[in-house]
C-alpha cells in the first residue's frame, strides 16, 4: 500500500517542526529525509530520527505535544502504521455521513484500531498525557466556566488545575479548533491531554442531561454526602480498604490501592463525630459506645451493583478511627488460568494438586498477599454439580453459586470451632478452612484430609516450607502431615508497572549485588521502571502480579517431614528434589520481561537464599 505523498508531507511537516524547535539543523533534517527516502521497511520519519541519535524520544513527543504541526490524526495513524490508508478512506466517509463525530470514535466504534491501541499510539508513541476519567477528580469548578454545550461542540472536557496550568482532554489532540475552543476559556498554555474518545463526550451527556451531578452539588457539608461520596469513589478507585483517620486537626481519609496507602481527602475536625455516627448507623454498631473497639457490616449500592462493606472502628487516643474493608468485588473472581501462574507451575498446580480428590492444600503469605482471591479461583475450577463444597470462613468475601458458605459470626455464638465440628457432618467432598489459625482448626484440617476430603486452607507463613514448619510445630503428628499435605502454595502481589510511563533502565550494581547477580548474567533481559503519568497517579504503577512459590509435597520432603529435619534441610531437599521455584525466583522471572521492578521484589518478597541463573529459573517456569 502506498501512501507515499501524504507520508513525505508528514515527515516535511515533522522534519521542520523539529528544527523549528531547536532540536535539529536544517542540514541533520536533510539527511534524515534522505536515509528515509533510502529505506523500503516501514520505518517512519521519527524512527530514522531517532536512530541517527538526532532526538530523543522525548524531544519528539515535545513536538507533538506543543501543537506546532498542522497535521490530521488521521494521516499520522496512517504513518505511523496503525492504521491503512483504505480504513482512513472508509473511517473518512462515515464522518461525512455522521455530522459532529470525531474520528477518532469512528475508527474505534467500527474497530479500525482496538482503543487500547488507539490510545497507545497517542500516548505512548506521541506523548499525550492520558487521563482516565472519573467523576470525582473532575475539577468542576472548570466546568463551571464553561457552557456544556460549547465543550461538546469543541470535543473537549476540563479535569483539573496543575501548576498553574488547565489540563483539558481532547477527544482528537491535533485538532486545532477544538484546542483554540478550549484555549478561550482556560488560556493559551493549557496541557492537552487524550482519554477514551468515546468516554469525553458521555460524561458531556450525562452532565447535559443532569444524569451525573458536578461535585459541588454533592453536599459535603452533611455526613451523608461525605460518606457516600467516599464510598463510592474508593469503589471507583478499585481500592480494597478504606482509612478514616481522627487527628489533632482534621479526618483524614486514605484508600488502599494496589496495597499501598494514598490519600483521599481531608476533612475539618468539626466533621468527625458526624461522620462516625453516620458510618456506625450504616454499619448497625452502637452509636453510643465511644470506648470499646466494635465491628459491623454493612452494604451499599453504586451503580447498580451492591458491595458489601466489613466496618472496624477502633478505639483510639484522638478518637475513634474506622477501617471500611470493601468485599465481594465480583470482578475479583480470576480464572486460576488468569492468576499470574508461570506455565510450567500452572500446569503441576492443575494436574498434581487441583485434580487429586483428597488431601490439603495449604495458601500462605502474609495479610494483603491474595491469598483469598487464589483460594476462590480454586474453587471456581474445582465447583461442579456433583461435588458437595462447604466453606467456613471469617468473613465470607465473595459470594460463589453453587458452594455453601458460611460466614463466621462470634456476636451471635458461631464461632470458628463451632462451625467446624459441624462442617464435617455436612457429607462434604471439599471442605474451605477459610484460615489455619490455632491448633484446633490445624487438627480439622488434617483429620478431614485423613478421612479422605480435599481441603482448601490459608496460613499466615513467610514462604512454603515455613508454612510447613509452623504446621510440624502445631502439636500435630509428623505423621499426620506428611500423609496429608499436598501443597504448600506461597503467594505475594507485587505492583505492575504502569504501561504509559513504563521505560527501560538497567538495574544499578548495588541491586544486582543483591540478587547475586553480575552485569553479564541479565545481560539481554529487559528490565523497567515507570516514570509517573497521569495513568497511574504518578506512582509509576498500575495493578497488581501474583507470583508463586509452590512445594508439592514429594517422598523426599515427606520423609524429611517424619525425620524433623531442620528447615534448612527441607528447603534444601524441596529445591533440589521438587523443582521448587522459590518466591524470589518467580518475581526476578517477571521482572526480566518488564512486568514489575526489582523495587518491588526487595519490598515485598523474602530474600531467604539467592536467586538461580535466570536461564535456570526460565527453564524450571517453562517461559
Ligand atoms: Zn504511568
């Protein structure tokens, strides 16, 4: 397919912009032009550019980004190869038809290009920042200046302030007269931003037609709105907890995402009573008591969906402070397929653990590692119509079709040892132990597993093989454990990189120190870190990776097991006899591909021994 014209136009205009900028010579432009003209591969203009060592690539999104070109989104999709010159031809024609359209909603409405890779090119190839829209970090006060109907008709929405400077998304970044629409009312050096084309002009919609209420109509002057709104945007956010904090001066909220702590907002001290009251009523405590730890529940419904909310308000010097634990997220239940398992690990996981009928399975790893999450995918691999699954769990945090759950309850007597003698009368083929956490619900366990149930369980252990050691030292026979467990599976969620700001970078040598490792031995891997973007709150991070450390019990671990051999010795045994891979390992395997940063492995996983050459660790994975 030749597009030959209308590519030299966009490497002229390119090209000059460059130089107009300072970055080039008129002369380093007429090579680039040539060496181009050279080449018959698809390269674009800013590959060659970039190969010659004329520019960086932040030089050249600079030039994208300060809106010096008079080029169309459509043609530099085209160059830029995401996109043929037939599609732009058809995408150009339903314009016509469809008055008031971008384009750039055409191309993905009739799946020219997936979004994600629409807003990938102009994100990451070109720069724009890339802001993901939510209603309450919309900055209305901006919106305020600005008629509705003058954003629609200009395709752009305000979001915030930053430094003195107006951050507008556009739902098409080259076009010229939607940011000279927008520069009228925010002022010339405004950041143009991109989002999802089709989400600007719904939120347009729905604040035209009052559908979504602008922030200053929601009433934080009353407890109500300050909790609601709280609420919902920790749902929003995705965040697993919710912090509402008193202190000499204020309340201060913070949300848990992705596992670390960020903060949502302050509120004047004035608010605090109000809003404990508020959250205590929803949550059926004791309004009154102000002197005693209490917990509660409560539900809550956003958008058609209804969440429920475990409540912990805890007696503290400056007041009473309130943790909100957000449960049964339903989109949380993740296929075992989709939980982050390496191939070779999934494989045995599926094959020498899930498929056999009886025995234990033990999930450890600290508070916040996933444990839960993995302990339902099991199930939803496990569940069928002629297995009967009975759980018991603290509390139940994702309701599942087809098991029977029950939710322990100590306000009303259902204790944990109650509910476990009564577990095992129900004829169950598998039995969930939400967590081993005495002796009593250890010895269950086992006996269950004795008499031929599969068991489902999670222990509160640094890694698997200590997982394995607080069992030997729970008073329970070496016997008993070595003829019932099955698995020890060890678990910690580390943060993704955030793929918009992601960037290479070699590790430094302090850190290959650490793992054992010297410059030659990650040689051809490639490691990232994120650089901050709007995308990802500035955290250079965007969700989360499980990795794993998975001991399947062998003969030569369980005769370590009856011998009481140290720990030592069983790691030993386990890594030399079982292909353990061990959690450090399985977190470098995901750092070598750019999934997560060694900062996030120091951070969070044990560094018990160093790592095995990364080839072996390859090798062990199956990657
Ligand atoms: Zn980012």
């Amino acid at each position: 397919m030749d597009n030959g014209d209308s590519g030299d136009r966009i490497s002229d205009q390119i090209l000059s912009a460059l130089v107009k900028i300072g970055t080039l010579t008129q002369e380093r432009a007429g090579i680039a032009r040539r060496v181009k003209s050279k080449l018959s591969s698809g390269k674009t203009i800013i590959d060659v550019v970039k190969e010659l060592q004329y520019a960086t690539s932040e030089q050249v999104k600079e030039v994208f980004r300060s809106n010096h070109l008079s080029l169309k989104i459509g043609d530099i999709l085209v160059e830029f190869g995401h996109l043929t010159q037939e599609r732009l031809r058809s995408a150009l024609d339903i314009q016509k038809t469809q008055t008031g359209k971008q384009l750039g909603q055409i191309i993905i409405e009739h799946q020219f290009m997936s979004e994600n890779d629409f807003l990938d090119a102009l994100s990451v190839q070109l720069g724009f920042p890339f802001v993901n829209l939510s209603v309450e970090e919309l900055d209305t006060k901006l919106l305020d200046q600005a008629p509705i109907q003058w954003c629609r008709s200009n395709h752009f929405l305000p979001v915030r302030s930053e430094e003195g400077k107006v951050v507008v998304v556009f739902a098409d970044p080259f076009d010229k007269a939607s940011i000279k629409g927008a520069q009228k009312l925010y002022g010339a050096n405004l950041i143009v931003a991109i989002s999802a084309p089709g989400s600007i002009e719904n939120y347009l919609d729905q604040f035209a037609s009052g559908k979504i209420k602008i922030r200053s109509t929601v009433d934080e002057n009353t407890a109500i709105g300050i909790v609601d709104s709280m609420i919902c945007a920790a749902i929003d956010k995705g965040a697993s907890d919710i912090h509402m904090e008193p202190m000499k001066d204020k309340l201060q909220v913070k949300f848990r995402i992705d596992g670390l702590l960020v903060l949502y907002k302050n509120f004047p001290r004035e608010t605090i009573s109000m809003v404990t009251a508020r959250v205590k009523i929803l949550s059926k405590s004791n309004i009154a008591e102000k002197r005693r730890h209490q917990d509660g529940r409560m539900s809550f419904e956003h958008q058609g969906n209804s969440y429920d909310l475990r409540v912990s308000v805890y007696v503290a010097i400056l007041g009473e402070k309130i943790v909100l634990r957000v449960l049964n997220r339903i989109d949380q239940i993740i296929r075992i397929e989709d939980i982050g398992m390496q191939p070779k690990v999934l494989e045995r996981y599926l094959r020498d653990v899930l498929s056999v009928p009886s025995g234990v399975l033990i999930i450890t790893g600290p508070t916040g590692s996933g444990k839960t999450t993995t302990l339902y995918s099991c199930l939803n691999y496990i569940k069928k119509p002629e297995l009967c699954i009975i759980t018991a769990e603290d509390p139940v945090e994702y309701v599942m079709e087809g098991i029977t759950q029950c939710s322990i309850d100590p306000n009303i007597n259902l204790t944990y040892e109650e509910t476990l003698r009564h577990v095992v009368r129900q004829d169950p083929d598998v039995i969930v132990i939400g967590e081993i956490r005495d002796n009593y619900s250890a010895d269950v366990a086992v006996h269950a597993a004795l008499t031929g149930h599969k068991v489902l369980t999670s222990f509160h252990t640094e890694d698997s093989i200590s997982g394995l050691i607080r069992l030997m030292n729970m008073d329970i026979e070496a016997f008993l454990i070595s003829s019932t467990v099955v698995c020890i599976l060890s678990q910690r969620l580390l943060r993704k990189i955030c793929h918009h700001c992601g960037k290479p970078y070699s590790p430094s040598p302090f850190e290959l120190k650490v793992l054992g490792y010297v410059p030659q031995d990650i040689g051809r891997y490639k490691f990232m870190k994120g650089g901050g973007c709007f995308a990802c709150n500035y955290t250079g991070y965007k969700g989360r990776i499980a990795v794993f450390e998975m001991l399947v019990l062998n003969e030569y671990v369980r005769e370590a097991i009856l011998d009481h051999k140290s720990s030592y010795e069983i790691r030993k045994i386990s890594i030399d006899t079982t292909n353990l891979v061990t959690l450090m390992e399985d977190a470098v395997s995901k750092a070598v591909i750019g999934i997560t940063t060694l900062d996030e492995i120091f951070r969070c996983v044990p560094r018990l021994i160093p790592p095995r050459p990364i080839y072996e660790i390859n090798r062990l994975l199956g990657v």
